[in-house]
C-alpha cells in the first residue's frame, strides 16, 4: 500500500493544522511537546473545541454522530494534531467503550450513553484489570449478585488509567462461576459517584498519580446498565480490546517524537561532535523510521478494514506490539539525547547537570520518568507475549 495524499487529502490537513493552530490553547501544547502531565481541564478543554468543529467521534460512524472519515482522514487529523501537541482525546469513551455501545447496547443506552461521550459530559475509565488477573483476565474475581433490579458489586480493579478524574467506569465481573471462566463474565456500566466506590492512587517512577486502585463494596448497579447478555461480557471484552490495541500504536505521537530527536541529535554533543554522527545512535533512530513507516501503512489497512467490517482482526495485535516496542525505542533514544540532563534530580554535592541549549530543560526533566513510564507498554491492551499467541494461532494457524 502506496501512501500518496490526493489534493483534497492536503487540504484537509492544511485545514486540520489550522484549526489546531488556533483553537488549541498554547499553554496545553507546550505541555504536551515537554511531556508533562496534563490535568482534566487540559484534556477536556481541547476536546469541547473538537466537540464544536464535529471532529471528536474519529473513526465513529455518521449515525451515532461520528465523523464518517475514511481510514487516510482519520489518520491525517491524529498525525497533523500530535504534531502540533495536541492533547490524545482520551480514549475510553471514545475508541473503547463507544464502540461496544454502538456494536451491543440497547437503543436506550445509545441515546443516553454516546452523546456525552461525544460532548464530553462523560469522562470513562476501564475496569479490566484485578491483582492477579491481568494477562489471564479471564480469572477476574470481582463479584456482581443479581439482587432484584440491581447488581451489587463487590471486589477490586487496579491500575486504572485516570479513574481519579473518571465519571463512568466499565466493568468486567463475574456474574457466574458455572462452565469456563470466560463464561461468566459480564460487562457493567457503572457511576463512579455510587456509593461504595473509592478510588486509591497508585504513585509510579516518575512520581506521577496516572493509574489507581478501585474498590466496589457493596455497589448498586442498575440491571439496564447491563450491556449485551449476562454471562457473555467476555466476547465484548475482546472486541473492545481489539479496538484498545488500533489506538495503543500511537503512530503520530510517534512521527511527532521522531522529527523532535532528529533535530535535537543534530544540536546535542556526544564526544564532542554532533549525537547524529554518532553511528549507534543514527542507525537506531534510521531504523525506527523504518520501522514506524511499516506501522503506518498497516495501521491505514487495519482502519479501513475496521470500517468495512466494523470490527478489528487479529492484525490490532500486530500493531499493538510494534507499536509499543517503537515507543520505548524512542524513550532510549530521548534518554540518550539528554545526555546526564536526563536525570530526575541531582545529588546533593554532586556536581550540576550541564546546562543544554537544544532543549529546554523542562523537555530534559521528563526524559527519565518517561522512559520509566513506557515500560507499561509492552505488557497493557494484552502484553505482547500474549499478542504473539494470538497472531499464531489466528494469523498463521499454528
């Protein structure tokens, strides 16, 4: 597949940048180029902007209030938007929760659950993941009881991304321990404002509070908030993740980073001469181009195929693995660029960082936690262990 933008493709992006150019607050952008940490107005106000223009249901079809873009649009908005630091929209509502409403809810949980999803009204986080149950989710122990017209939910979900800052949350739990593991599970809608709910940070490396504990004690949840059928949460699950692992390749973000370190490797000094003449670290970067550039062009296949047929294949764990094998690459190659400016803080007496003028030093003071961060990647939306099973069974047939 041959990537050549046709006139109107160009101009969609010259309009794309401009758009962004003026309506995304500069302060956010800086942020986002330096690698801090955004706070929830930063994420919501760029995407209320979005929610105006009618550019927020990426990938979502006209139906639901969607853009309707083809494959090439959708990846021309996310590449030109990271290029300009752009905020991600986040995507629990939006790429994962959204599409199983679309694929399996009622006609009441549609109309009530996709437009604040879209406006923003709703922020989500995911409850997949329990201690003990992470790769092997399927062993999921959090427990919901039929009792009249609710559910009372009782267990633990961890690692949830941003759940400090989530309205809704959805849920794996186990409505069943009859048959396989896989067979009793259900997939809940559930307000993080009932009662019984508490939300425990968990602080990372890098010092930052992004994933959290929740705890469900005795939580009533209504049974309309049910999606699909009791017991059968596990074929939603999967089709959710596959559409968790299209976003996880993080290709513009990626493209953004690149064209950042080529031109810093240009500047930066290593032994006295330019880190770009520095061949371990030119053919390391050459190569993730290389291989970023083959991310790309599948990751155009897997969306067009997604809307032909409306759900991924087994290819969203090709790009979930390449993808997010780039994106520690590149935390390597930002970690050798800065150089000792890369360190988190400085000893007391020990001599001080060099002052480098390439880079701010609020670009050098996240390059550690980052690293330490993008560790994660390989192992969450499924480790990539995991992916290789499933493109060996399910793409070669072993």
């Amino acid at each position: 597949m041959e990537l050549h933008y046709s006139q109107e493709q160009f101009a969609f992006a010259r309009d794309v940048r401009e758009f962004t150019q003026q309506h995304l607050d500069r302060a956010v952008s800086q942020k986002v180029l330096e690698g801090a940490r955004l706070n929830r107005d930063d994420y919501l106000g760029w995407h209320r902007a979005l929610h105006k223009k009618g550019w927020v249901g990426v990938g979502w079809p006209k139906a639901f209030g969607g853009t309707g873009w083809d494959a090439v649009h959708q990846h021309i908005f996310d590449e030109v938007t990271a290029d300009e630091g752009a905020p991600i929209l986040i995507p629990f509502g939006l790429r994962m929760v959204a599409p199983v409403i679309m694929n399996f809810g009622t006609n009441a949980q549609q109309d009530f659950y996709l437009p604040k999803i879209l406006s923003g009204e709703h922020w989500w986080c995911q409850g997949y993941s329990e201690p003990g149950s992470g790769s092997d989710l399927a062993s999921l122990k959090t427990k919901a009881e039929r009792v009249g017209d609710h559910y009372i939910v009782n267990g633990q979900k961890t690692w949830t991304t941003l759940g400090q800052h989530a309205d809704w949350i959805f849920c794996l739990v186990r409505t069943s321990t009859e048959g396989r593991q896989q067979e009793g599970i259900s997939f809940l809608l559930i307000d993080m404002k009932t009662p019984g709910i508490t939300v425990r940070p968990i602080i990372m490396l890098d010092q930052e509070h992004e994933v959290n504990e929740v705890w469900f004690d005795n939580v009533k949840v209504p049974i309309e908030n049910l999606v699909g059928e009791e017991n059968k949460g596990w074929t939603y699950a999967k089709f959710l993740l596959s559409h968790e692992r299209n976003g996880i390749a993080g290709v513009g973000r990626a493209k953004r980073i690149v064209k950042r370190l080529r031109n810093v490797a240009k500047q930066a000094k290593s032994n006295g001469k330019p880190l770009i003449d520095d061949v371990r670290f030119r053919d390391k970067l050459a190569q993730t181009e290389i291989d970023l550039r083959a991310l790309e062009l599948t990751l155009l296949r897997v969306l067009e195929a997604e809307r032909e047929k409306h759900a991924p294949g087994p290819e969203a764990s090709l790009l979930k693995i390449k993808g997010s094998e780039i994106q520690q690459t590149l935390t390597e190659l930002t970690m050798m660029a800065a150089g000792p400016s890369a360190l988190p803080y400085v000893r007391e007496g020990e001599a001080e960082v060099p002052d480098v003028p390439w880079l701010s030093d609020e670009a050098f003071r996240y390059a550690s936690g980052h690293y330490f961060n993008f560790r994660k990647t390989t192992i969450y939306g499924g480790s990539n262990e995991i992916q290789r099973n499933i493109v060996t069974q399910l793409v070669l047939g072993l």
